[in-house]
C-alpha cells in the first residue's frame, strides 16, 4: 500500500526504532512540590486528588513537545502489532474503525471532526516512555500505558467516562475540556464507542500546550479539539474484581498450587446407574463443592500472581533482541563504560522475596542489591555497574536479558 508522504522523514523512522530520547527526567520524589502536579508534592497530591477529584494543572510541562510529529503519528497507526482507533463524528453520526490506517486511509487533515488514538505509544517510541516515566509517583504495578490522540478542528470522542485514572496532557494545539460530576452514567444506545446520553458539564476549560488534567475514575468528560491538537493520555490500570479472581484461579490451577487438591481426579464410584442422563448430578456438585473448598492460598501466592500478572507484556509486545550479540565479555565491558537501561517494553516489579521481569517470577536470592535499582531507577549507571560486576551471577543474569532484547547498553536511548 503506498505510504503516506511525511514531511518530518526522520521523525517516521524513529517512529518505527525509537526516538532520540535526551537525558531522562526522573519522577519527583514523593515529598518535593513539583510543577507537573501544580506545585503539589505528590504526598500532596495523592492524598487530596488521587482517585478522589479532578485537578487542572496549567503548565505541568512547559515547552512540552508531542512525543511524535504527526506524521511519524500516523505512520505508527498503520502498523499491525499497533492498536488504533479511528473515530468520525459526521452530521451527528459517530463512526469507529479499528487500525491499522494506511496513510490514504485516514481522513485529510482539513476534514472536521476525527480523531485518531494509539495505545500504548510508550512500547513504541522512547521519548513518549520518558513522558510516562514522569508519573512513576504512582506504583509501576497501576501504571498502564500512554495512548496518544490527533484530533481536526472539532474531532474528540464524546461525552464519556472511564473506569480508570487518567492524567490528559495536552501536547499540541488546543482542546476545550468539559467535565462533570453527574451520577446519571446512562451510555447512548446502539453506538459503536461509549457516548453519554445525557451529559451535563460543570466545569470547562481551554488546555493548551503544557496544561493537564487529572480525572479520577467515573468523572464524566468531553474534549474537543480547537484547530488540530494532540493529547497524550497517560492511563492507570484498574483490573475487576473479576478480572482478578479470574485470572488468579488460573494462575494457581496452573502452577498446581491449589493446595489440598494435588493430584485429586474426579471419583463417583457410588454413581448409581440412571434414567435421565441429561440430569446434572447433585452428589457432583457435592463433590466438586468439596473440591472447590480444599483451594487454600497464602500472601505469596497472591504476590506471585500479581508481580507475575502486572508484569506481563501486552499481548502484542515483541521484544527486539541484538542481531549480533555480544559476548559476555565484551557485554561487560561496554556495561562498565556506558551503563544499561531496561528495555522501554520491559516491566520489572519485585516484592520482599522475588522479582518479577517481563511475567516470568525469579527469587531474589542474592540479587537485591543490583535489582532494586535497576527496577525502581529503569537503568544502572556505568560506575554501579562496575562497582557490582564482580558478582558473575549478576553479569551472566544481565547478560541473559540482553540477549532477549531486555535491556540495553547504555544509559539513555
Ligand atoms: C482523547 O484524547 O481524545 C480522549 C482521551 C479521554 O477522554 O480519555
Ligand atoms: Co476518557
């Protein structure tokens, strides 16, 4: 399919590698006023917005730049492994489509009210990880992604709410916010995305360049874009009650941990002949009752589960391994002089007594030292890294996660 012609070519490809990205920015630390939280610390801020009210902050990020040029945007919506949506909203009708757009697929950008949103831009780009990384105040276990969205004059995606918090940074252009705190969450019928049917806004402000908003779950809300913007939204996760019984039954009938039940099979030997074979037996429901009863789990079943769950890359997440590996020894020599930085795909959590990196559960046995700062700090510089290689368990494990495509050598991308 022809390729949409860019005006910024080097921003498409890095759209595609990674962005140059300048030295990190480190979140604030938890008791230092900052200005991405309106001189907040965030204490302050957890402790009076989070998860309770909405916050504008004008000029959280001066100077901010979009993450991507809009061209190297839109290329990375025509991308299969990518997850974008298109939304029209044409004489009163919304349309949704699901990526990927080649190029002549998209709307002209002087058409009227459309807007194309990314997923997980972060997994992609590491200038929009960087932007991310500014909010890890919050655990990286409720950190979710950072959707990006383009908008035309009038695009947005309706009055709607979410079921997670949500930090809107605007990033280009302009976009009029307009907020509600209305118990009625009743959805329009019939629709093809999430439109409110009655939305009644209380508060509404212009966002350029620079300013955000903080919106706790379930605060009904509508953008519109004023000329053409972009926003990045960055997401925390909220996964049901559901969701989680779920997914932890799974995980500890998986690593056949339903203690009790360890190699129980089903028995009826006192199963009579019968009449009705379509009947459901009532002495099986009995027995599996019992089955079901004899589950017993620990704290660090429930530990293991989640640093194992929230660790997870998304489904779609492939890792780029080097195509000529270093050796170890030339692995440890390049380490001790430019550092390393975890992969920006790679998720590394731990608890007291394991880490837990890309899904896969390992015990810290040993490893503490070098670990913990490479999970809460996402690098370790050359000088550290010198300091620990002494430790070849260390060197051999960093060496392993290389070769995946894990981390990288070199502390910034
Ligand atoms: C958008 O960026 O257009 C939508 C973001 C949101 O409302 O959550
Ligand atoms: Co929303």
């Amino acid at each position: 399919m022809p390729k949409r012609p860019t005006d910024h070519p080097a921003d498409a490809a890095s759209a595609r590698n990674s962005s140059p990205a300048s030295k990190p920015v480190l979140p604030p630390s938890p008791d230092t006023p900052t200005a991405l939280l309106g001189n907040l610390t965030p204490s302050q801020f957890m402790r009076r917005y989070w998860q309770k009210k909405p916050l504008l902050i004008r000029q959280a990020i001066p100077d901010v730049e979009a993450p991507l040029s809009r061209d190297a945007f839109f290329e990375l919506a025509d991308r299969d492994e990518v997850e974008a949506r298109l939304i029209t909203h044409l004489r009163n009708k919304w349309q949704l489509e699901h990526g990927p757009f080649a190029p002549d697929e998209l709307p002209s950008v002087k058409q009227r009210a459309w807007t194309l949103l990314v997923q997980g831009v972060d997994l992609y780009d590491d200038r929009a990880r960087a932007l991310l990384d500014r909010f890890r105040f919050v655990p990286d276990a409720r950190l979710d992604d950072l959707m990006i969205s383009y908008a035309s004059d009038g695009g947005g995606v309706g009055p709607h709410f979410d079921s997670y918090d949500v930090f809107l940074l605007q990033v280009k252009g302009k976009r009029r916010w307009r907020i509600s705190s209305q118990k009625d969450l009743t959805l329009q019928a019939g629709l093809p995305l999430k439109v409110l049917q009655n939305f009644e806004p209380e508060e509404e402000w212009l966002l350029e360049p620079g300013d955000m908003l903080y919106l706790p779950p379930h605060i009904a809300h509508d953008g519109i874009a004023e000329g053409e913007c972009m926003t990045c939204s960055i997401g925390f996760r909220a996964p049901s009650a559901s969701e989680l019984t779920a997914q932890f039954l799974y995980h500890l009938a998986e690593r056949g941990e339903s203690a009790g039940n360890r190699g129980t099979l089903y028995r009826d030997p006192q199963q009579p002949a019968v009449e009705r074979p379509a009947e459901l037996p009532a002495a099986l429901v009995e027995r599996v009752g019992a089955i079901l009863a004899a589950v017993k789990w620990k704290e660090q079943d429930i530990a293991s589960f989640l640093g194992s769950y929230l660790s997870e890359p998304k489904p779609t997440v492939v890792f780029d391994p080097p195509h000529k590996p270093l050796s170890e020894a030339r692995f440890i020599a390049q380490a001790s002089k430019l550092g390393l930085r975890l992969d920006r795909k790679t998720n590394l959590l731990y608890n007291r007594r394991f880490f837990f990196v890309n899904g896969e559960e390992m015990s810290l046995n040993g490893t503490k030292k070098w670990l913990f700062d490479l999970a809460n700090h996402r690098c370790m510089s050359a000088k550290r890294f010198v300091t620990l290689s002494h430790d070849s368990s260390m060197t051999a494990r960093l060496h392993e996660w290389y070769r995946a495509g894990w981390i990288q050598v070199g502390e910034l991308a």
